[in-house]
C-alpha cells in the first residue's frame, strides 16, 4: 500500500512538471490574453453543458448567452455569433 501511495506521488509530480515544460516551450506566458486557461476552459464546460442541456430538453429552440446564439435546428445545435 505504501509503494502504490509513492508510485501515485512520483506520478502525478512528472505530470505536474512536464505540463509546466510544456507550457514553457509552447510560449504560454507570451500569449496575450484577457482570459486565462482555467475561465477558457470553465466557458468550454459549461457551454458543453448548456448543449447536453439543450439535447435532453427539446422544447427549447433558441438560448442567447454572451453574445452567442444556440439555435435548435432538427436534432443538432448550431452555435452563431449575434
């Protein structure tokens, strides 16, 4: 058990430093931008979201949201800008 908890450590330490020289490499901290990752990828989620939400509910046509228009058209969702 105590091998298994050290081979988890080592782990997810490596993933945790080559993400971070990953990062490095690709230029990340040049990158001008007014979002950071986490609000880029929190928006992806919770747009997927609103899609599944859409998917299971097909009484709604149309959701306006950030100047996005989610429009129902037969059974897929297209995504245009307003």
């Amino acid at each position: 058990m105590r091998i298994t908890v050290i081979l988890l450590i080592m782990i997810i330490l490596l993933n945790s430093i080559t993400f971070y020289f990953y990062l490095k490499v690709k230029n990340m901290e040049s990158i001008e931008s007014k979002y950071s990752i986490f609000d880029v990828y929190m928006k992806a989620r919770f747009y997927d979201k609103l899609i599944l939400f859409m998917n299971n509910h097909p009484d709604i046509d149309q959701v306006e949201l950030n100047g996005l228009i989610f429009k129902r058209d037969g059974n897929k969702i297209k995504v245009e800008e307003e």
